[in-house]
C-alpha cells in the first residue's frame, strides 16, 4: 500500500535495506508487484490442481490510484474457460463489477444497484464519478491521522470529480473551486464535447440524485 514497502523477497531492491528506502522507491514497490504476481500465481495453481479454476471468477482491481490521484486503476476479470476475453476501451468504474458479476450468473440487477455491466453494450461516454473524503491532517509527532467531522451540506465528502472521456473535473465542496487534467495513457475515443460549466451540472446532478443540497456548487470558481 504504501508509501514504504516490505516485500519478503527482493529482486528489483537487492542490496538495499528495506528499513532505510524512502517514502515510495521504486525498487521496493515493483518488489512488491512482483509478489502480488507471484501470489496469483499460487492462487491460480491451487484452483487449477483442486479443478476449481473454471468454476472461479478471478477479478483484479484496487479501491483507489497512487496517493488518490486521479489516474487508471486496474481491472482484470477472468471468467471461467476464458469466456467474453478482451480489452475494453474507454472509462469504467468499480461500481462496474457487480453488476458485472449478476451479468454473467444470469441474475437481474436490483434497481437500488449503481453501475453497469461489461459484459454487453454499455452506454457510449457514460461519466464515471469519483468521492473523495476531506483532506486529513497528521500529527506530526505521533502519526496519528485525524479526519474533518462531517458536516451540512455533503457531511464526510470533500470533492467530487467526474471523469468524461479523457478529462476530469474536480470541485473542492469545501472551497468551491474546480481544477481539471488529463487521464494518462487513455485508450478510447472521444466524440463527445464538455467543458468546466457541463462537469459542474453533472456533479451538481449526481449529488441531488443522492438526496444532498447542492445549492452552493452554483458558487464554484471554475477554471479558465
């Protein structure tokens, strides 16, 4: 997880000892990749020996990027005898999964659950929402992680972000202002127009569909 790692066995950090790295070396993270590797390695030899591999479900993914930025996560579903194998391209989410799951059983998805499948046609340049915790403070002696009591009128949210295509918008709900980028290594297509003012509405929209007062996002600073 980070930012320091402890792999068991180290290959890429050979020769450096582990209690001295600093915050995030890289050596020690793909150490760290390389045993994540290795464990599935196991788990799909174990699965395979007992017969179980084709009646399992292997999905790979993470709950959020590196230092919560705003960049790809991975997502690897392996279905039993290799079935729907492929790459998607464009912008997916976790909510994704299942929905996914239900998909694949053949079983109706509950009308309170978000996201869609991926396993049949989705809807073309569906934005894809992020929520994100205010910032946190740390007690510089003890180390010691405090969050902001939540509060009216979006409680333990602190920026919502909204990714269409390869572009992303992000509101501070606490300062009202809006910052923007580029998805890195983006591999769809885009036919579709946006800016600033569109992002906002779309928060805005997202947030009322969940019963908040998104009042005050009319205030937001937007960029130029």
């Amino acid at each position: 997880h980070g930012p320091k790692y402890y792999p068991d066995v180290q290959v890429f950090s050979s020769g450096k000892d582990p209690e001295l790295q600093g915050n995030r070396e890289e050596d020690f993270y793909l150490d760290s990749i390389l045993e994540f590797d290795q464990s599935m390695e196991q788990l799909y030899d174990v699965l395979a020996d007992t017969n179980q591999i084709e009646n399992t479900i292997i999905i790979i993914t993470s709950d959020h990027s590196q230092r919560w930025t705003v960049s790809r996560l991975p997502l690897i579903m392996r279905f039993p005898y290799g079935q729907h194998r492929g790459s998607l391209g464009g912008n997916t989410e976790n909510l994704a999964i299942a929905p996914t799951i239900l998909d694949y059983l053949e079983l109706p998805q509950p009308d309170w659950m978000a996201g869609q499948s991926l396993l049949g046609e989705r809807e073309a340049n569906r934005p894809t929402f992020i929520a994100q915790i205010g910032n946190a403070d740390k007690d510089p002696e003890t180390g010691k992680i405090s969050y902001p009591e939540p509060v009216e009128p979006f409680y333990q949210f602190g920026r919502m972000t909204v990714v269409l295509c390869d572009t992303w918008y992000a509101v501070n709900l606490k300062t009202l202002t809006m910052t923007s980028g580029k998805v890195k290594a983006y591999s769809g297509s885009c036919n579709m127009e946006h800016s600033p003012l569109s992002a906002l509405n779309l928060i805005r929209s997202h947030l009322e569909s969940f019963g908040f007062d998104a009042f005050s996002l009319y205030r937001v600073s937007l960029p130029k």
